[in-house]
C-alpha cells in the first residue's frame, strides 16, 4: 500500500438507472473504493446521478458537472473511476459515449472501468472491447424499451390507466389482481403491489361540471378562449391555477372523456423528442371508465377544434383583431383584452408579441399611464404572490396546497385538507391631506391624516376564511409584515395602520415559520366557538 501522500487523487462517478437496479450505489462504490485500494488511488471527489437514465446526458447534473469541470481544467483529481462502460452512459449513439470520454482523456484525465475485463489502456484490444460494451449497453436499453411497451400495450388494451396524472375530471383507483375495486390514490401516489392495476373514476362534482361544461362549449362552436374566459368567470380552477388555451385543448382532444382508455397518442421512446402517433397507431379499449360526455358531444367538439386549427391566430391577425377592438372602443387596456370574446387571449399576445407593451407598439398605440401602471403593479403583485407561495408550500410541504385565481390577482391555501387560509396583498397608501376646515377661533389640528396606511380589499367569497394579510409596499416589490387575522369584516375594503384595533385582534408573524402554528391555532379556537353555539 502506498502513503497517502504518495496516492494519485482521482474522481468517481456513479449511476443507478430507473431502468436498470441489477447495480445499486453502494455496491458501485465499494468496487470502486477496492480498485482505488489496489491501484494506489485517493477518490477525493464523487459524481453521482441516482435514478437517472444513461440514455441521454441532460438529465445527469452529476456527468455534466464531472464533464464541466474537466474541460473547464478545474479538476483537481488525476483520473475518473467508473463502475462499467454502461455505467458512463447507455447512449444510443455509441460515439456520444466515446466524446464525452475523449473529452476527459484529452484533458490528461482518462477513465478507469473498475469491473471490466479490459484495461482501458488504449490498446487495439482494448478498444474493441470498448466499443462492443458500448454497443451492448446501447442495445439493452433498446430491448429494455420494447419489452415495458410491449406490457404496456397489452395491459392498456385491456383497459387499465397506464401511469400519469388522472387529469382533471378524473382520480386513479387501485384495482386488484382479481378485478376488486380498491382505494384511491392521491396525486404522485403509487400502487403496493405489482400485480395490481390502475383504472379512473370520476373526480369531484365540481370538475366533472366543469368538463361538462368545456364540452357543451365547444360542441356549440366556441373556441378555447372563450371557454377559458366562461370558466374563470366561474371562478374555477385547474389544478389550483386558472385555465389556458392549451389545458381547455388538452381536454377537449382526450377520448378518455367518453369512457375510453386510449395510450400511445404520444411517444418519446428512448428520450427522443416527443411526437404525436397517428390515431390508428393509438392502443386502447372503449368503454371502460365512466363517461364524463356522450360520443356525439365529444365529436361535435372535434369538428370545432378543427375549425379552430384551420384559422389559427397569427401576428397579422392578431394586430387586425385589436386594430378593430381599438377603432370600436376607442380606448385598450389588458383587462379589455382579456374579457371580450372573441379577442386573442394573454397566451397568444405573449407568443406573437413577447408581451402588450411591444403589442401596443406594433399598433402605433400609447397606452393611458394610469392602466399602465396599473398593469405593471398587477405583474409585480402576481409575482410576489407566486414567490410567497411557493415559499409557504416550502415550507411546510406535507401541510400546504396552493391555489390561483383571476389571473393570478388572488390565492388560496388549503390547510391539511381542512380548512382554507385566504391571502390578501394590501397595499400601501400615502397619507392624504384632510379637506380645508373654516377657522372656528380653536387651534386647528392637523391637515394630515396619520399614516401610513394599508387598503385591504376582500374578496365576498373569502371573507369567511382564516386570512393572511401580507403588508406590501406602495409598489408591490416587498411585504413588510404578515398577521393572521380569523376572517375580515363584511365591508368591501379596510384601511389598516398598525396600531387599529383590527391588527390588534390578529397573530403577528415574526417570520413565516410561524405561519402553520399560527393557522392552526386560530382554527382550533374558531372551530371551538362554531361547535359551542352549534
């Protein structure tokens, strides 16, 4: 054995494939750490990408890191240890394989295979059996590949839900080996056993109307952006967010809505880039989930989505369209935009356009600076709801969903599937001066009313709720203070300074880690009251 300051410091990575578990980490690393031992290496540095295909290299941070840093000459090691050849990659194209290790070899840092019989010491020998492991690698995942499909196809032509979201309308239940309908299963959850199977039924009434309705539409002849706009009126949301051109077109183009199992519609097979399979290509069984819409419903919308392809928004036709609103009204705003039937949804502007500021651009058109700003604000607030969102269901994961409503302008959150929490952004005001008063001979007070002062506006249907009111600056780019306050007043809108009576009342936060604690407490003691006067 040598001394460690006599051993050559060198680098490991590790993979373990979704598709291939014949090989665990651990075991990578223990083969690895034996032939450091026996040819005089110190592993100073370990790569790792657990549960990562080796089809392709996108989706390895750990390679792409190794590989950064070699060509970026900041290794600090002198080699690179991997398991195997199909360890360093199982990419189709055996080449791609052989790049990404000259890459290493051309930066004086070469690859050992620790469980091969070869040495990879670049020998005619070698080298052919190199590039034969390359290929087989290659070939597994192919084979590998045909064999799931092949699984999948007959089990989806038997009428079983083959993995991914239920989608909305919707929810996957278990069933058992003998055909014995079994639990639920929540978003993300998987099934116990192998032997069992995954069927769909119906998801909440709520999203079944809703469905219901999309269809009704678009049998009717309205097209996706007059259906979204329908059902944001309605106030519903998909998955916690408000509706879009493409989820509306998702539902409507899905044959499972009449009862049909229907998989392969898609494919990227071997990480190649999606594209859609020829309808007689699609495997699948009738009849076999309960149908949300009739066969003739279903079609009539088909006819309409066609229609709607053959005269697909452009460019042209979108400055067109708006040109004309313009002439009608006069006047343009985002929030006319976005409620007229008949005109391109924010979507499409944002695809054509970038965004309404280069689309009042191309119209020659000079927005009012007071809607300007006001539209400014509504992206700043959408913005900052987003983040203070995301950072609660961070926080407390196992606790917290999220949901959108009016383009973003609100949200809710559901707490431990019991209890809802409204968030309401007030906004800053200035202090503004009170009107002249006639001189009464007393010393007057002074013309100033005491500020500052946040607007609090609710929403009706929210005023119930547990609410989180989040103090925000004059422009919406931060939030001063949090209080949980356990509902709001049934006036449409509140002025809050500090020190008022209301703020009084409520829980203030010192951080958001006290948020769910917070909630929590206020729900217990307004259940408590509820269930004491019955």
């Amino acid at each position: 054995m040598l001394r460690n300051d006599r051993l050559i410091p060198v680098a490991q990575y590790l993979r373990m494939s979704t598709e291939d578990q014949q090989y665990s980490i651990v075991n990578q690393r223990d083969q690895i750490q034996k032939y450091a031992r026996e040819h005089g290496f110190d592993i100073v540095k370990t790569y790792e990408d657990p549960g990562k295909s080796g089809v392709v290299l996108k989706y390895r941070r750990g390679l792409s890191a190794l590989l950064q840093d070699v060509v970026g000459r900041e290794a600090t090691f002198k080699a690179i240890l991997v398991y195997d050849v199909s360890r360093w990659g199982r990419f189709q194209n055996p080449d791609e394989a052989a790049h990404y290790e000259f890459l290493c070899a051309n930066a004086g840092i070469p690859l050992h295979y620790c469980a091969e019989q070869f040495s990879n010491d670049g020998t005619a020998s070698s080298s052919i059996f190199k590039a034969l492991k390359r290929s087989m690698a290659a070939e597994f995942s192919r084979e590998l590949g045909e064999k799931v499909f092949r699984g999948k196809a007959r089990l989806a032509g038997m009428g079983f839900w083959m993995g991914g979201p239920a989608g909305y309308g919707y929810r996957r239940r278990v069933v058992s080996e003998q055909g014995k309908l079994g639990r639920f299963l929540k978003p993300g959850e998987q099934k116990g056993l192998r032997t069992d199977r995954i069927t769909l039924a119906l998801g909440p009434r709520k999203e079944v109307e809703g469905v219901q309705l999309i269809f009704a539409m678009a049998a009717r002849g309205a097209n996706c952006t007059d259906i979204v706009r329908a059902l944001n009126r309605k106030h519903l949301l998909i998955h916690g967010r408000e509706w879009n051109d493409v989820t509306v077109l998702e539902i409507l183009s899905n044959p499972k809505y009449t009862g049909a199992n229907v998989w392969h519609r898609r494919t990227i097979r071997l990480h190649t880039r999606l594209r859609r399979v020829e309808p007689q290509d699609w495997i699948g069984k009738p009849q076999v989930f309960p149908p949300i819409v009739d066969q003739q419903t279903f079609d009539r919308a088909q006819a309409t989505i066609k229609r709607m392809r053959d005269s697909h928004w452009s460019a042209q036709k979108v400055v067109r369209k708006v040109q004309a609103f313009l002439k009608t009204k006069g006047r343009l705003t985002e929030e006319l935009i976005v409620t007229t039937s008949g005109m391109p949804c924010s979507g499409t502007i944002r695809r054509y356009f970038g965004s309404y500021t280069h689309l009042y651009a191309a119209l020659k058109f000079t927005p009012d600076p007071f809607h300007a700003e006001r539209a400014a604000q509504a992206r700043r607030s959408a913005k900052l709801r987003k983040e203070l969102g995301e950072k609660l269901k961070k926080l407390f994961p196992d606790h917290v969903d999220l949901f959108f409503s009016k383009r973003g302008a609100r949200s809710v959150l559901r707490i431990d599937d019991a209890f809802m929490v409204s968030i309401l952004f007030c906004r800053q005001e200035e202090p503004r001066r009170k009107p002249p008063k006639q001189r009464t001979g007393k010393r007057p007070g002074p013309d100033i009313i005491p500020g500052p002062f946040w607007l609090a506006t609710s929403a009706p249907e929210e005023r119930a709720h547990i609410t989180l009111l989040c103090l925000a600056s004059k422009t919406f780019d931060r939030i001063s203070d949090f209080y949980v306050a356990e509902r709001m007043g049934s006036q449409d809108y509140m002025r809050l300074r500090r020190n008022c009576q209301f703020l009084r009342k409520a829980i203030r936060l010192r951080s958001l880690e006290g948020f769910y604690s917070a909630v929590t407490r206020v729900w217990t003691l307004k259940k408590e009251s509820l269930e004491a006067h019955g």
